[in-house]
C-alpha cells in the first residue's frame, strides 16, 4: 500500500519538479503579474529604506529578493525548495542571504532571528504554503517592534482555483463582448490542483483561503492592517490569450496586496 504524502510534502515535491521552468520562466524580469500588478503595490507599501532588514518568505528564485536589495536592503530569503534556492543562488546574491527553510515549521522560522527584521513580505506564495498558522505565530519574533508583514495573493474573492473566465457576445446594432468571472467556491478553505506554467511538469497543489482568513489570523498575533490595495491590469494590457488576464479584465482584481503592522 503507497502511504499517502502530506499536502506539504506533495507541494515541496511539485516545486522540486517545477523549480527549472519556473526559473527560465520568471528569470531576472518577471512577468506581467509581477511587474505590472504586484511590485508597483509592494515597493509603496514595504516603503524601502536603505539599510534596513528584510524577510523574503518562499522568496523562490530570489526575483523580489535581488529587486528589494538593489534599492539598499538587506535580504534575507528562505523557501522550502532547495532546487529555487540552488537557482536563486546563480543570479546577483549581493546583500542577499539564502536559507532552505520550511514555513510550516515553528521552530525552523524561530531560528531566522530575534526581531531582526524591518519587514517582512510574501510575494505570491501564501496560498502555495499548506499551513500558514505557524508563520503568522513565528512573524512577531522575527519582526522588530512595530515592524510589518506585506503580502500579495491571487485575489481570493475572484482568482481562485474555482473561477472560470467567460466572454459573451451579443448583437446590439453592432457586436458586444462582455468578460466576466464566474466563482462557485469562496468561503471554506480548500485545495485543489493548479498549474502555475501550461507546461510545467507537475502540478501543484494550491491552497484557497477566503480573506477574512488571512486578515483574521494575522489579527490573533498582534497585527493591525494598514494598508491594502486591489490591483488589476489596465484596459490597454496586452493578453497572452483569449481570456488570460489582460485589459478585457480590467474591472476585476486579479491580485491584492496588503500590509500588517505590529500594533
């Protein structure tokens, strides 16, 4: 009989596979997502300061990382996958210190630092993480007094792993399409599998909580949210398919970002 892997487990081996691909992919630019949706929003609520220490949670293959020690910080950057972080590895690793480390175990966090760290962020990888209890507990003894903890999601209201994209069009003396997104799961917490490239490897398991989850859980451990914003592409982006993200989207957030502070 196979023993059955952990949901934890089953991701790390995902991202093992997927860790290649995923590198060519992102490389040293990012994509669309990245460089038009989240990184504008980050850089205004992280606020940056030359000099100051910053936590890079399931950091991948260091792009957010390399960008946030270019403007002056000083980077610390984990993730579970020791394939993305031998990757991170080849690229500029200048003020930038890299460990193996699990974000599902308390103890391995705790090791980090003792309020070391000005901020801390996630970029795109909360809802990759099985179980998010034990960073969220580990985070106030990591941060500095009054530090705080920025993360970004695929939006879990309307880009999840149950929304489906939809045209529909009509005659009106002249053609009409209309784009929507069609939800039909959103309150209890799920997993299901997803694909972050069409051709990587293997699947991944992603881990769909509703927003009040996060904010909730952040509010147990002493955090306070301070700032927020929903980002969707502009009417003009371009799209890479028919009904990809793009500007035919553009009255629907595709990602937020939020900020936490220590009360």
């Amino acid at each position: 009989m196979t023993e059955q892997k952990s949901p934890n487990d089953e991701t790390r081996e995902a991202w093992e596979a997927n860790a290649e691909i995923w590198d060519a992919k992102m490389a040293d630019t990012g994509n669309d997502f990245a460089n038009l949706l989240v990184w504008p929003a980050l850089q205004r609520l992280i606020q940056v300061q030359p000099g100051q220490k910053i936590l890079d949670v399931a950091c991948g293959n260091g792009l957010f990382s390399r960008r946030l020690a270019a403007i002056g910080a000083e980077v610390t950057a984990f993730d579970f996958s020791s394939e993305l972080i031998k990757l991170a590895k080849k690229w500029d690793t200048r003020n930038i210190t890299y460990y193996v480390v699990d974000a599902t175990d308390e103890p391995a966090l705790v090791g980090l630092g003792d309020h070391t760290f000005d901020s801390a962020l996630s970029n795109m990888a909360l809802f990759d993480i099985a179980e998010i209890t034990p960073l969220f507990r580990t985070l106030p003894h990591l941060l500095k007094p009054g530090g705080c903890f920025v993360f970004s999601l695929t939006h879990p209201a309307f880009n999840n792993s149950s929304s489906v994209h939809i045209a529909e069009e009509w005659d009106e003396g002249g053609i009409i399409t209309r784009y929507s997104v069609k939800i039909s799961r959103y309150m209890t917490p799920y997993q299901a599998q997803g694909v972050a490239l069409i051709n990587q490897p293997k699947p991944q398991l992603y881990f769909d909580r509703p927003l009040q989850y996060y904010f909730d859980l952040a509010f147990e451990n002493g955090f306070v949210l301070d700032g927020f914003e929903e980002r969707a592409f502009a009417a003009d982006s371009p799209n890479n398919r028919p009904l990809s993200w793009g500007g035919q989207f553009s009255e629907i957030p595709a990602v937020l970002v939020a900020r936490m502070r220590l009360a």
